[in-house]
C-alpha cells in the first residue's frame, strides 16, 4: 500500500511569539519551529498501516526551519521516502499548500493519504479536504482510528459532545488524522542519527505559488485587556460576606 | 548491535550476552553467583520482574525474550545500590541494567512520561521543555547580575554548571540563588554558561539514552571549550558524575567539583561567617551520585556541623547504604510509572527515616530523657525541636518536600538544600 502523509511545521509556543512590525504576520527572525502535533499522529497512523498491512509510507514537507530534522525523525520510525517542497515556501498557507501538494501527489498514485486535521496556524484547516478535491479522492476529518481492509477503510471519526462515528471509506482517499491508535513512538537518538546517514531527502520545486482562495489576516495582534478580575481583600469574614453580595447582585443566591 | 536486529545464527540471549561482554568490566558478569543480593537490596526490587540476578539468570538459560517482554526494567532508579554490594563486584547498574534499558529504548517500549522528558531533552536541551532562553531566567532580580560567559566575556575562576532543575525548578532555583549569595560571600569569582547551557544528559543516559547524552554533552563542551575559567563546580551531583567521569571519554577534560566539594575546601573561609543559629536537627540525605558513585560522603556533613545550633544525625540508610530519592535513571520522570507499578514512593520511604531518626536519636540521648520531663512541665525543651532534611542534590528537595506533605508524622520537616542553610546561617 502506497501511504502519503503530508506534513508541515508550525511556530513553537515554547518561546513567547512576537509580531513582526507590518502588524500582520508573527516575527519569524527568532522563531523556533515544531512539526505540526497532528502530523506527527498522521506519520505514527501510516506506519502502524504499515506494520500491520504492509506498504510504503513516504512523508512530504514545505521547506521550513528544522524540516529535515523532522523528516529524519520520521525516516528513523519507519518513513520510506522524504520529499521536501521547495521554492517559496515561506508565504505559504493552506490553499496553497494544497495544490502544492495535489501536484506533487498525482504522480504517486497513493492509495491513501494521511495528514495531520488541522495546525494551530491555519486559518481554516483545510488541506485535507481542499487535497481530496484537486485529487477527486473522498475526505474523512477529525479521524482517531485507522483500519484497512481489502481496498477500504474503516475509519472512527470524532464529533462535538462526545459522539463517534464510523465510516467505511474506499481507497483511495485522504484522512485528517487528530489522534493515532496508539501514541507517537520514542525513537532513540541514535536511529534518527542513522536515518540521516542512510536516507535521503528528495527535493521538489513547487514553481510559482497559487496563495488564492485563502482569508486573509489584516491585523495580528496580542490578546486585548478588558477587564480584570476583582480582587477581594481583608478577612475571611468580609471576603465571605462580600463573596454572597456578589452572587445576590449575579441573582445565583 | 541491537539485540532484537537477530542475526539469525545467534539468539537474542547471546546477541544481549555478547553485548554485554564488549562492555568494559562486562566480562566480569560471567562471575555471576546468583546470590540475590542486589534483588535484595534494591528499594523497588519488589516490584521488578528483571531484577539483575533474574536477568542473568535468564541469560545462561537462553529465555533473554522473557525479560525484554517485561517493562519493569524502568523500576530501576540506577541508585547503584545493587552495584555496591555485588559480593562479585558486577557492573550491575552501568553495565546490565544500562544496556537492558537501552535495549528497550531502541526497541520503543518507553513509559510515555519518560518519552517526553526525552523528547524534550534533544529539542530544547532540558527534560521539561523549558524555554532554552529562559534558562538564566533565574537570576533576575539579583543584583550585581550573576555573570553569564557569553555576554561579559571576561574570564571568571568557576564555571558554575548550573543544571536543569536548579534552573527551572523553583525549589533548585531557591537553592541556586542561595548559592550566589554564598559564594559571593566567600569572594568566589564565578560565572555561568546561561542560555548556551543545555542538559548534563547523565540521567538521559542512564535512562538507555545514550546517543541523546552525547549529543548533550558535546554541545556543553563546546561552549566550556569557549568560556576562559579555571574549573567548574555543578549544583548537581548528577551534572557532577557527568562530567568528572562520562565527559572525559567525548575528549571533554576539565576539573570539576560538586558544590559541597569546593566550599568543604573553603570551610575555614566560610566558618566565622556562619553566625546565626540554626536550632535543628538535621539528617542529611546522601544522593547516589555524590555518595555512592563519587565517594563524596564528608564535606556535605562537615558544612553541615559548621552552621552553628546543628545537631547531625544519621538516617538508618546513610553514607552507601543511602536509599535513592526515587529520581536517577530516568525515575524523575516516571512517577506516574513508578506509583502504577508499586504504589509507593522512595521518597516517602525516605521521609519516615527521617521522622524515625530524630525520635530515636532523642529518645537514647541523655538531654532527651531530661527534655522528656521538661516537656510534661511545660518548659522549652533543650534538644532542637525542628527537624529538617539536607539535601544536596536539585531532584530532591521537590521530591521531599512532597513527601512531607502526605507522611503525616512528617507535616513539619522542613527540606533544605545545604546550599540554602548555609546562606541562612549567614
């Protein structure tokens, strides 16, 4: 089975975020960056397929920061082939990214193609579907558990309030992975080392970059102060009796 | 090789054995006598199917699949406890065990708490996933400014290493300023590496890590390699075995004492400023990787007695016979593991010797028999009423101090590190 997973890299919230002084966009001159968590079950969901139907799972890149890093890892747990997209990577957004993706893909023939729901940069998570699309493949979201049985899917898919549901999908098709069956590995330090002596990453122009179709941010900014919390002060005789006048005001008393 | 990568003319026993074998001082490990001893004596050996004589054991009989199928191995705290008393002088801890949990490393049966504390070592060079700027982030306020190398660029005598927990933790960091203000007192011209310090990788590595250790540990040389000082001195006696006898062998040579070590030495300095009383009685725990590994028993004791108004007494498990805090070899981050496995905690172990200690050390002292009636009378007693633990090591006191909180006879031990009495001493 030919497994595609496409990934990319987002801002680590480790460090404190600054934005850059258009006022639109992050400050990226000192910003440190981390695979996408959603893709990292989306590489750990293609090689359980693989180890238990067996394949070839090839994970795919926009070049970023510490990308190659990231691929290596994912060779070290399993990943047959990396692909870096370069070119003008850096504007890149889910759209883009999409078709970037749609025609570095076609001529894969995958069978199924696993990706990472959504990345706490999109702006409307929408590379799965907009991928299934351009490839004319089924989309299921918000996916949890993977099975794969004679050319189908059975794929659980979470809804609000608690509800799971099942699909049966037909392969090929492309799933937004929000949690593997089991949790990403540990590799050891030493195997991610050897996967970079022993595997090598291709790389692919993506020419010109179509940004259309995407929102667009017109303004980036820190959340806002409104209001504060009251404080109460003195004893606790008086922070009681003034904590019931309060819920008097607010009718809860 | 990887044990589990078979050659197929050899069984992962002989794969494991012969590994073994290759290591230094491995070839003892045939002396085997099968006595139990180490069983006996590890604090979680209750709980471990693969304790070492159950390993070796195994070993000989070709049955090594046994034991990689058991996730015990992680009980182990690498307190080298079994090490010391190995009639036959095993390399139990840094030789079998190590390689057992390398083995189950490199084969992906890692406790997932253990896995992020890994992760989060190689990403941002400490096991909490700190921010790597912030780790000076604990000097603020201090003032004059505790001197990072990178920004000053003057050369300083000390190269404080000051670790991830005194960094980041905010008990090791009480205990980190506690330290400036002690060796300023004494004149000390030091300095630190900042955000250019990552982890001392020794506990990764006796986690099976070894690959993530060296990583760590050639990144710290760089910068020692560019810093001008004349020695180091480390908060923590983890960092301390680090680089006194792992470091050495990636060609990184410097002199290098634990904290205690280098004021011991200072001790007729430091003893007339000692001038406020501290009324206790302290039991001063010894951390395995100062004691039992580095032979560092003394100078900790010795600082103690200077402070005046201490009354040291020994715990029933003290100098090598000391028992782990529950923290080496990766068990500072496999609590939740270690509690799922055995419902206890070696620190709460810890904390009742040290109840235990004072009530008997009171109890056969000829002021306690007096005391005994001064209490029934109402009068202050003349033995110490507070209690405290010493620690020496940044993964204890949080350790501890927790377990004071749930060892009810415990609710008013105080855990201090030496560092931290010394400067309230002053």
């Amino acid at each position: 089975m030919n497994i595609i997973v496409p990934v990319k890299m987002v801002p680590d919230l480790v460090e404190e975020l600054t934005i850059d002084p258009g006022g639109a966009a992050l400050d990226t001159a000192w910003m440190r960056l981390i695979l996408n968590e959603f893709d990292d079950h989306a590489i750990e969901q293609a090689i359980l397929l693989k180890e238990r139907v067996g394949g070839l799972v090839t994970v795919i890149a926009p070049e970023a920061a510490d990308v190659d890093d990231a691929l290596f890892t994912a060779a070290a747990k399993g990943a047959d082939r990396l692909i870096k997209l370069t070119g003008e990577t850096g504007s890149i957004n889910s759209h883009a990214l999409a078709r970037a993706l749609a025609a570095v893909i076609q001529t894969e023939t995958p069978d199924l193609i696993l990706t990472g729901v959504q990345a706490h940069n999109d702006l409307d998570g929408q590379v799965g579907p907009l991928l299934a699309e351009s490839l004319s493949m089924p989309y299921v979201g918000y996916v949890s558990s993977v099975k794969i049985e004679n050319r189908m899917a059975t794929v659980k898919k979470e809804y609000p309030g608690g509800l799971l549901a099942e699909f049966m999908v037909e392969l090929p098709a492309v799933l937004g992975i929000q949690a593997s069956d089991e949790p990403p590995r540990y590799v050891a330090f030493t195997k991610v080392r050897q996967a970079m002596q022993a595997t090598k990453i291709e790389e692919q122009d993506i020419g010109e970059l179509d940004i259309s179709g995407s929102a667009a941010v017109s303004r980036m900014f820190q959340p806002e102060v409104k209001e504060r919390a009251e404080m109460l002060e003195g004893d606790s005789d008086a922070v009681a009796a003034r904590l019931v006048e309060i819920m008097q005001e607010y009718g809860v008393l | 090789m990887l044990a589990t990568e078979l050659d197929e003319r050899l069984s992962t026993s002989q794969v494991f054995w012969n590994s073994l074998m290759e290591m230094p001082g491995g070839e003892k490990i045939r002396q085997c006598i099968q006595c139990g001893t180490c069983t006996g004596v590890c604090p979680f050996g209750r709980w471990m199917q693969t304790t070492p004589r159950k390993i070796i054991a195994a070993l000989r009989m070709n049955e090594f699949e046994d034991i990689l199928a058991s996730d015990t191995a992680w009980m182990c705290v690498s307190c080298y406890a079994c090490a010391k008393v190995c009639p036959q002088q095993l390399p139990l801890t840094d030789g079998l065990m190590f390689r057992l949990k390398e083995e189950l490393l490199l084969t992906g049966n890692v406790p997932t708490e253990l896995q992020l504390a890994l992760e989060n070592s190689r990403r941002y060079g400490n096991p909490m996933g700190e921010s790597p700027k912030k780790r000076s982030a604990w000097t603020e306020g201090l003032d004059p400014p505790v001197p990072v190398l990178r920004e000053t660029r003057k050369p300083v005598d000390v190269l404080w290493f000051v670790g991830d927990f005194a960094s980041y933790h905010p008990q090791g960091q009480q205990a980190a300023r506690a330290l400036v203000k002690v060796l300023r007192a004494l004149g000390v011209n030091f300095g630190i590496l900042g955000p250019d310090e990552v982890s001392d990788g020794d506990s990764q590595r006796m986690a099976g890590e070894r690959g993530l250790f060296e990583w760590l540990a050639i990144r710290n040389g760089a910068h020692f390699m560019r810093s001008n000082f004349n020695q180091i001195i480390t908060t923590d006696p983890h960092a301390y075995n680090a680089i006194k006898n792992e470091y050495p062998s990636l060609e990184i040579n410097y002199p290098v004492q634990h904290y205690t070590e280098f004021l011991y030495e200072r001790l007729d300095q430091l003893k007339p400023l000692l001038t406020k009383k501290i009324s206790a009685t302290v039991a001063y725990h010894d951390p395995c990787y100062l004691g039992r590994v580095n032979g560092v028993y003394d100078p900790p004791r010795e600082l103690l007695k200077a402070i005046p108004g201490v009354r040291l007494v020994e715990m029933s498990h003290h100098h090598d016979s000391s028992l782990c805090c529950g923290g080496g070899g990766g068990g500072m981050w496999l609590d939740g593991f270690q509690w799922d496995q055995s419902k206890s905690r070696l620190s709460e172990w810890r904390i009742r010797e040290v109840v235990i200690s004072k009530t008997v050390e009171d109890f056969i002292s000829v002021i306690g028999a007096e005391d005994k009636n001064r209490r029934k009378a109402g009068q202050p007693t003349l033995l110490p009423e507070e209690t405290i633990l010493a620690v020496a090591c940044p993964y204890e006191k949080p350790r501890f101090t927790d377990a004071t909180k749930t060892i009810e006879e415990a609710k008013t031990v105080r855990v201090m590190d030496i560092a931290e009495l010394l400067a309230n001493a002053m």
